[in-house]
C-alpha cells in the first residue's frame, strides 16, 4: 500500500470541506454542511476534523468516516481561527473579541477563557512541541503562552510568556519552525514586512520588506526557503542562507549589531523570486507538501494552484471553488477506501470526541485518555518489524532464546520495581503522619505563648488603667447611643398614638356622617309624598289617620 498526500480546501461561500490527492487532482471525498472562516480548519489527531462556521456562533466537528457533521456545537459567540496539539489532547480557538477558548477533546469540557487581544484574532497555532501557543491580531501583536499555565486552574490571571510588538498593522499569518519551544516564528502583516523572531532570545531576528500587504507564510521543512503570499497575487520566495549571509556581511562591515538586520532594497529584490499566476486575486492560504517539491496555494476568487518550487510552474489547478480559500491543509490520506461510507453496523465506532462545551465546568481532568490513531505510514512501519521478527524467530532460534531470558529479566526489574514504590509509599504516609503531629504540637505551644502575652501585658499597672479606661469610654459611648434610640423611639411612638387618634377621630365622624344620612332620606320621603284628597271616614278610622301622622320628623328638624 503506497501512502499519498492529500490536501484539505475550505472556503467561506461554499458548503464542503473537499479532499483532493496531491499528486494527481482526484478528489476523495467532501465533509459536506460546513464553510469556514479564515484559518478555521483544524486537525485533531488523524482521525477528527473541526470546522469553524463562517458568520455563526457554530463549530462542526467530522470524522473521515463520515461525510456529515458528528457534532454541531453551539458556542458563546461567533468561531474564528483553530488550532490543536499535535496529539490531538486540547483544542484552541480565538474571536472576533479577542478571546480564546481552549477545550479538553477527550472529554469536551471548556477548561479555559481569557481575553488575550484588544482586537479580533486572526491566526492562532502551537509550537511543534506543544510549550507554546501562539496568537495573532488586528492589534499588530503576537503573544505567546505556555500551555502549562493555561492549564493551571490556580492562575486566574493570565499572563504572556512574551509578547512582540513590532507589527505596525494586523498579523495575518505565523508559521512555527522546527525545534520546538527553541524554534523561530514567522509571520506577516498588511504593514509589507515578515519577520523571523526568536522564542529563546524573545526577539526579531529579521525583518523583510514586501511591495504589497501579505496575507499567509509558509516555510520549508529545512527553514532555508521563505514563501510569503501577498495581496497583489503574486507568491514572493526568498532564499533565508544567502539573506543571513548578506545581512552578516553588513554588519561586519559596519561593525555594529542590532535587534533586526535591515537588508538593503536591492538585495531584497536580487534574493526574491515569485510565482505568477494567471489570476490577479490576492493570495489567502499557502501550504507545502512534505518533502518541499510541492506548494500549493489559494486565491480569493477561489482558485487553486499546485506549483512546482524547482521551475516555479504550475502543475496543476484543481477546480475553482464557490469563494475565497480560507484554509488549505496537507496530510496523509486519512480515508481507509474499503470503509468510506458503507453502513453504520459495518463501522467501528470510535468516536472518543465528545462535543465542546459551551461554558466553563469542573469537568476536565489530565487523566481521561483520548484514543487516536497512528498514521497509515507508521502501520506500514510495523508490519515489516514484526515480519523481520518472525523472520529472526524462524532462522535465528538463538535470537528467539536471547529475547526470552530479556523478557524474563524485565519482568523480575518490574516485580522488583513494584515492591520498591510500594515500600516508598508506605514510608511517605509515615512521614506524612509525622509531621501532622508535629504540626499540631506547635500549634498548642503557639496558643500558650499568646495566653502568656495577654496575661503579662494585663497584669501591668499601666495596662490595667488603659484598659479600665478604655472600657469605661466605650461604656458612656454606648449608653449615649442607646439614649437616644430611646428617644426616636419615643418619638415615634407619640407620632403614632397622634395618628392613631386623628384616624379614630375621622372614623367616628364618617360613622355619624353615615347614621344621620338614612334619617334625613326617610324624612324628605315623608314629606314629599303626594296629598291624597280627604274623603269621608268613620269617627274611629279619623283617629287612628291622626296617629299615623309622622311626628318624628319634627325634633330631626331641631337637632340640626
């Protein structure tokens, strides 16, 4: 089985993560739903792909074994740039406010946020080793963090390892070297300069001029060939031995050093070579292929060109995509063609993911295991040691015997081993015991040295009077303080007695009000009724009329 390069195309307007063959255009397979922002495709592991969304508060997160999203996860505000570690572990992304988020992957919890720019980030990236993270803005400065105290839950306040302020305008691309947290970083700004900075020495080492504002860097694996894509279109490469070898010379010359070797314009443009393509949109994304023969870029329109960094011809353009080539990432086929898209009960599930967490928790723990696998080459790598080792075994019986008996003494070291912690352990809790009850002795004597000095300074004279006076002036104090709560107590009291009895007073005056009301309405009804004409009566029903008559009218008329 031959292993092949592939590369990975993103873009803003489409709607697919396309994988492309390196070497002859074909395309393998497309992670469908998904258009990313600038820098928002990102590794995780061999087997995992996450995706930024372009102008949503999402990120997607595929397998290579199947074409859909495994997981859409929401997130506190829009996604922007990503990156991972290189054992896939813990996941990064910076936004538009300037913060960065860092995940756990193995268990999907938030283990972190902190603002790290004024501005939006634009390209975020670890080291090859994993030390450092590094992060880039709209601000013109990249700082750098270590993972160690981004992981440490006991800092709140997050501070940079070391910060470079040498950008006049907004970094658009970093690129890290080889060596680790000793390497050289490369980046570019719309200010037309690259510079190569030192993480050991925490300073630029160099500084190149441009014609045009760049936008993505890439170098080769032997850090000796510098491509730079500018905004004009045009890939500038630079040759970094004969540029040191200049810059040396200058200064030998001049006998002076500096922080940054300033080349003068005609080197420049003696060192640089371009790439010219037919296209005269600006260049978004750079990648090399792993053995350096190969550079592949993209364009805003959409374009991409596979180029051959000997001649500095194309060799190839695939496909033109809907719109600008945000990312552009290089691998080894990851998609096993006897598994791609066949049914769910034929699959292993292996989904060690789980989905990112929107908000902080106490989830996360060093200790989860995360299972990824190896790449393809590697496996090739093992088939021929066990085949040797069979070989050996079948051949060499000597060989066979000589790796028994080492199998023999490992596993005595182990047992050996195993005894000896087990011992150390024991001794350690002994210790640790020890030291509690030493703890808890001084902590008594502590006490009875405090008693002592309380009770020697109070049996002075002096220190009596003090006291006594002391006392004596907070006692007055006191009783100062609770005379006259007893008169705003008073006081109010009476204030509400007052109230009480105005209230009382209204009261019974609507209550008189409201009796004299019904007799005044009876009255006027009496003598407002209409007179009858008299008739003839009996001398008996004459008398009992004139009883009827109402008599009480007239002493209501007298009260009033």
């Amino acid at each position: 089985m031959v292993v092949s390069e592939v590369i990975t195309l993103a873009s803003k307007d489409d709607t697919g993560i396309y994988l492309y063959d390196l070497r002859n255009g074909t395309l393998q397979t497309t992670l469908t739903n998904s258009s990313a922002v600038d820098n928002g495709v990102c590794l995780i592991g061999t087997e995992y792909v996450a995706v930024s969304q372009s102008g949503k508060a999402l990120l997607h997160l595929y397998s290579w074994n199947k074409d859909s999203p495994m997981y859409k996860i929401p997130m506190q505000e829009k996604t922007g740039p990503l990156c991972a570690t290189s054992d896939g572990l813990y996941c990064c992304m910076g936004t538009a406010s300037g913060t960065i988020y860092i995940w756990e992957t193995a268990s999907g919890a938030l283990v972190r946020t902190w603002e790290a720019h004024y501005n939006k980030i634009t390209t975020i990236t670890f080291t090859r080793d994993d030390c450092f993270l590094l992060s880039g803005g709209d601000d013109g400065v990249i700082n750098v963090w270590t993972l160690e105290s981004l992981l440490n839950k006991e800092e709140s306040l997050m501070r940079t390892k070391t910060s470079f302020t040498d950008h006049s305008l907004g970094i658009t691309s970093i690129y890290c070297g080889y060596g680790g947290s000793n390497s050289r970083v490369y980046s570019v700004s719309n200010d037309r300069t690259c510079r190569v900075w030192d993480l050991v020495q925490q300073r630029a080492i160099t500084s190149i001029v441009f014609p045009t504002n760049l936008t993505s860097v890439v170098v080769d694996a032997s850090e000796t060939v510098l491509y730079v894509g500018g905004g004009d279109g045009v890939i500038y490469q630079t040759d970094l031995i004969s540029l040191s070898q200049t810059s040396l010379d200058m200064q030998h010359s001049q006998q002076q050093q500096s922080f940054v070797t300033n080349v003068s314009n005609q080197l420049q443009q003696q060192l640089k070579k371009t790439f010219v393509s037919s296209s005269s949109k600006s260049i978004t994304a750079l990648n090399l292929s792993f053995d350096g023969s190969l550079l592949i870029s993209g364009t805003l329109d959409g374009q991409c060109n596979i180029w051959d960094t000997f001649s500095r011809q194309t060799v190839r353009s695939i496909a033109s995509l809907k719109g600008a080539i945000t990312s552009i990432q290089v691998l080894f086929n990851p998609i096993d063609n006897l598994s791609m898209n066949q049914d769910s009960n034929r699959k292993q599930s292996n989904q060690p993911l789980q989905p990112f967490e929107k908000y902080t928790s106490d989830k996360a723990s060093s200790n989860i295991p995360i299972k990824l696998s190896t790449l393809p080459i590697n496996n090739q790598f093992n088939q021929l040691i066990e085949s040797s080792l069979t070989f050996n075994n079948q051949y060499n019986p000597s060989i066979n015997n000589n790796t028994q008996q080492q199998e023999s003494t490992e596993e005595s070291n182990n047992n050996n081993n195993i005894s000896n912690n087990e011992e150390n352990i024991a001794n350690m809790v002994k210790e640790i015991n020890r030291f509690k009850q030493e703890l808890d002795k001084q902590k008594k004597l502590n006490r009875k040295l405090v008693d002592q000095m309380v009770e020697d300074s109070i049996s002075k004279g002096d220190d009596k009077q003090q006291i006594q006076k002391q006392r004596e002036a907070i006692m007055n104090k006191n009783l100062m303080e609770i005379e006259k709560q007893d008169k705003e107590e008073r006081k109010k009291e009476q204030q509400e007695q007052k109230q009480k009895q105005q209230q009382q007073k209204k009261q019974e005056k609507v209550a008189a009000a409201v009796e004299q009301e019904p007799e005044e309405e009876q009255d006027l009804i009496l003598l407002e009724k209409p007179k009858t004409p008299k008739q003839p009566k009996k001398p008996a029903q004459a008398k009992q009329s004139a009883k009827k008559v109402p008599i009480k009218a007239l002493p209501s008329k007298a009260k009033k």
